[in-house]
C-alpha cells in the first residue's frame, strides 16, 4: 500500500491562491488531504537574476493512479509560468492512512 501513496509538492506566493489550489484538489478527489506550510522564504534564480518571495508550500497526499491528472490539473489551475512540482515517494507509515488516502482519491 506504501508504495501506491506520493507526495507532490507545489508553492504559492499568496496564502489565498494555495488554499484555492489545496481545495479544489481535495474537491476534485485528486488528492485525499493537503498540508499548507506556513510561510517560506524562497530564493531563485529567474530571468537570470536571484529573486526573493514569500511562498506557502503546498504538500498534495495522493496516489500514483491519481498523479498525473492532479499534475495537469495544477498547471492549469496554477498562476505561475513554471510552478514548482516535484514529487515524493511514501515508502512507509500506517496501514490504515495509507489505506484512507487510496480510498479518497478512488474516481467517483
């Protein structure tokens, strides 16, 4: 079951925009639950200088099934020219969570 779960990961740079993007994932059951983390600091390298903002990160909970359309999903949605978007692979945790996250991300 472990191996059914990732983690993608996005970010933001307004609080309202990343909870837009966490609920309507969950809404789309493209993902069973999303984390936003209080605001980072990121440093860049853009248009060939080192920029500096203010971001949220959003962490998506979903499935391997469900990936690439939460991926397509968020390019459309998303404001930025070239979100971030990376994802991590669950190589553990309980049973029962794991289970929970296939669950609520099974297509309607």
């Amino acid at each position: 079951m472990a191996n059914d779960m990732v983690i993608a990961q996005t970010t933001s740079d307004d609080e309202d925009q990343a909870k837009a993007l966490a609920r309507g994932a969950v809404e789309s059951k493209l993902a069973a639950g999303v984390h936003i983390d209080a605001p980072i600091t990121a440093f860049y390298w853009w248009k060939s200088k080192v920029e500096t903002a203010r971001e949220w990160r959003i962490s998506y909970m979903t499935t391997t099934d469900r990936l690439p359309a939460l991926e397509a999903w968020l390019h459309e949605q998303h404001p930025y020219d070239v979100p971030q978007w990376i994802t991590l692979p669950v190589t553990g945790g309980s049973e029962a969570y794991l289970s929970w996250v296939v669950e609520e991300t099974a297509r309607a």
